[in-house]
C-alpha cells in the first residue's frame, strides 16, 4: 500500500486516513472536519475522506474535531502541548499565541488541563478568531463544565473574547516559530503504521483518562450523567441481538470486543469515542446507550460483560445456535415453523 494513500499531507498537516472512521466503514457518515473547513480543502473522494492539498491552508482548525485524532500538526503535538502548559504559571491559552487555534482542543484536552491545573482555566479569542471557532470552543467549554459541575471539581473554564487588534504581531511570531520548528517526517514506513492504526484508542481519550485517575481518591462521585464527546456507555439486548458480532468488528478502538469463543460481547467505557458505529452496523437494534456511567470503570478500563451465549444443537437441524433461554430451535428452524404453521392454518381455513 503506498504511504500517500492514508497519510495525506499539506506541509506540515497531516490527514491519517487510516484512523478516518469513513476508513473501515465506507457507510459512516462523520463529517466533523469538512464541517469546519472553511477552505473546502477536506472532501469525500470514493467514500473516503480525502486532503485536497492545494486547498488546505495549514491552519489546523480542523484538528479538534476528529473523535478519532486523524488530523495533526507534524510541529505542534496538542497531547505535549496540555502536558507543557500545566507545569507554566499561566491560567490563560490565547488562540493564535498559546495554540495555533483554539479549534485544536477537544472536551478531553479542556478538562485535562482543569484537573491536572486544579484551577480554573481562561479561553482567550482574539479580534481574528473566526465566529465558528468561538462558537466551537464555547460549546466545547459548556461540554467541560458539565463534567467538571458532575465530578464537583469546583474549577471550570471561561471563554473570554478579547476585541483588541494587537494580537497581529503575535500570529506573526507564532508563524514564525511554525517555520523554524517544521520538520516533516518522511520516513514513516507504511506497513508499521498501518499496524499501528488499526484498532486506535486517541490520545486525547488515554490523557483524559490519566487525567482523572491522579484525583482517583479525591472524586466524591462514582455513578454520572453520560457527556456526549466524552464520556459514554452501551448496553445489548440479549433477546434482540444475534452475536453476529458486527458491532466488535467495526467498533474502531475495541471498545466492544468479543471473547475468544466468541461466546460473548464486551465493553470498555474507557475506549469508546462514542462514534456511533455500533449501533449504525447493529442491523436488529439491539444497542443501547445508557444515561450513566460508572467513572472508576470507565478510567481504570474494566470490562463489562453485555451479552454472553450458550450454544445448543437446534432440535430440528442439529445445527449449533446462541440459546436464549426460549426457542429449542435455530433461528431458521423456527421461521420455517411459523411460516409452515400459518401456510397450516390458512390451508384450514379455506
Ligand atoms: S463502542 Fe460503539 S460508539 Fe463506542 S467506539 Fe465502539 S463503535 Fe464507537
Ligand atoms: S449487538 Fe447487534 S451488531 Fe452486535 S453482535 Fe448483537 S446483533 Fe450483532
């Protein structure tokens, strides 16, 4: 497979198509980026997500979007970039002077300097922040702040939108420092990433995580509110679901995953990106999200067990069936009873 196929590049800005959620599944509809992209430089091209590079300007507005990190600036890694700036004496990230943008930041990067800060935190937007870049970061702001009300932190972050025009010598300097620390790796070979991508928990999920197990003994609170983009659970109907497993093979981090035998269906809360796909290939409906979810579970990645089969020889065809604990038949078996038993019934009617 040729490198450029999934790493697609406009200088120092990377699409990882690989870890795109439209990679596995060409049915998945995210569109996060293109939403964001004001040069229309990200577009579907056969069903993937495709870098239209002489578009794309380079600004990584498009970065925190992604559930699953697929995008990145090669100079400015955002995981090093909270771990730095929790050990600077500053309270304030200034868009365009801190961080490329704003947009770089996801829930998980706002929450994880608030806690590793222990203090509130200030969200500085410039004269020359675009209005969907402050209407992003709010609304990632309010999602922080909900978890940080819910785990009783006491520290919260503020969006302040500063209307003065002497932030122009700053972006200039931070395009500077761009220029000096750019350096392009070239020499990424395809078939170790290509290991590297499959099954991918993001960065920014394993932070948020670490983030939350340094104040593990002082959360008052186990059982909270699930935080769309953040934290999330799911649930499987036994009777519903058929353990054809299409949930664990498409899930893109391994959030669900199957037992060896393939007898059962698990659960980590703390891989799950919420993304929505299980429940998109689950064809009989049988995946629920839940509105809580246990914190402990979810940052120290135990498993739960959803839906566990025991397999039975089918009466009729002795052919091996996932029992539930009703039917004595295989599923086909007990289609063909019915339709035989109402062909019976009309038969005698007439
Ligand atoms: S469990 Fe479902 S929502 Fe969570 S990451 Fe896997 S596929 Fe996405
Ligand atoms: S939950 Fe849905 S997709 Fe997953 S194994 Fe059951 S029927 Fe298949």
């Amino acid at each position: 497979m040729r490198e450029d196929v999934f790493l697609q590049r406009k200088d120092f800005f990377v699409l990882d198509a690989l870890r795109c959620l439209r990679h596995d599944n060409s049915q998945n509809q995210c569109s996060k980026c293109i939403n964001i992209c004001d040069f229309d430089a990200i577009v579907v091209f056969k069903k993937k997500i495709t870098l239209k590079s002489e578009l794309c300007t380079n600004c990584g507005e498009c970065i925190g979007s992604c559930p699953t990190e697929s995008l990145s600036l090669e100079s400015f890694d955002i995981t090093n970039f909270v771990l730095e700036f929790v050990q600077k004496d500053t309270n304030t990230v200034t868009d365009g002077l801190d961080i490329p943008t704003l947009a770089m930041l996801d829930v998980h990067h706002i929450v994880s300097m608030i806690i590793r800060k222990k203090s509130n935190l200030e969200f500085i937007a410039t004269s020359q922040t675009k209005e969907k870049i402050i209407k992003y970061i709010s609304d990632k702001i309010d999602t922080a702040n909900l978890f940080l009300e819910q785990i009783k932190s006491g520290y919260k972050a503020q969006l302040v939108v500063q209307s003065t025009s002497s932030d122009i010598k700053k972006r200039g300097l931070l395009k500077n420092i761009f220029s000096i620390t750019k350096d392009i790796k070239q020499d990424i070979n395809a078939s170790t990433h290509l290991k590297k991508a499959q099954k991918f928990v993001p960065p920014k999920v394993t932070l948020f995580k670490n983030s939350l197990k340094l104040i593990a003994d002082e959360l008052e609170v186990d059982t909270i509110n699930t935080v769309k983009g953040l934290i999330a659970n799911k649930k499987i109907d036994f009777q519903t679901c058929t353990n054809c497993g299409e949930c664990a093979h498409f899930c893109p981090t391994q959030a669900l995953f199957r037992t060896s035998d393939n007898d059962g269906i698990y659960f980590q809360s703390g891989k799950c990106i919420g993304c929505g796909v299980c429940k998109m290939v689950c064809e009989p409906n049988a995946i629920t999200s839940p509105s809580t979810v246990e914190l402990n579970r979810f940052m120290f990645d135990q498993a739960d067990l959803l839906v566990q089969y025991e397999y039975r020889p089918c009466v009729e065809c002795k052919t091996a069936f996932a029992y539930k604990g009703t039917s004595d038949l295989c599923d086909r078996c007990g289609t063909y009873k019915n339709d035989f038993e109402d062909m019976f019934t009309m038969a005698k009617d007439i």
